[in-house]
C-alpha cells in the first residue's frame, strides 16, 4: 500500500494479537488480522514478513513451501 507505513519500532510486534500502532487506534479493528497470517504461515510452514515500500507503505510477503 502507500500509506503511512510500519515504523521500524512498531515491524517486531505488529504480528502480535491485538497488536495496534499508535497511529492506527482511532481507525475501526481488533489488532488480530496480521496475527491470524502470522499463525497461518506457522501452521504451514510458511514466513510472512513486512517491507517498506518505496514512496511509502508497506509491502507483506507471505512465502509458502513448495511441497
């Protein structure tokens, strides 16, 4: 997206349950979203991961086995 991005505090905990960043606790949502990928890609041996984006926002990669 290009939004306002995950700050570089914020990228080791926005997997987290209930997890929400400062800037986003005014918006509508439980913070469970991201933790609901983080335990998908557990469960299938998989890594989700969060990268900036160039002009802003943030980029999620979620990379699956091949097998």
């Amino acid at each position: 997206d290009h939004g306002a991005g995950v700050s570089d505090a914020d990228k080791p905990l926005i997997f987290t349950r209930f997890f929400r960043a400062e800037s986003t606790r005014s918006m509508p949502g439980s913070g469970l979203g991201l933790s609901i990928v983080k335990q998908f890609a557990d469960d299938h041996a998989a890594e989700i991961s969060v990268l900036d984006t160039a002009g802003g926002g943030a980029t999620f990669v979620l990379r699956l086995a091949a097998d």
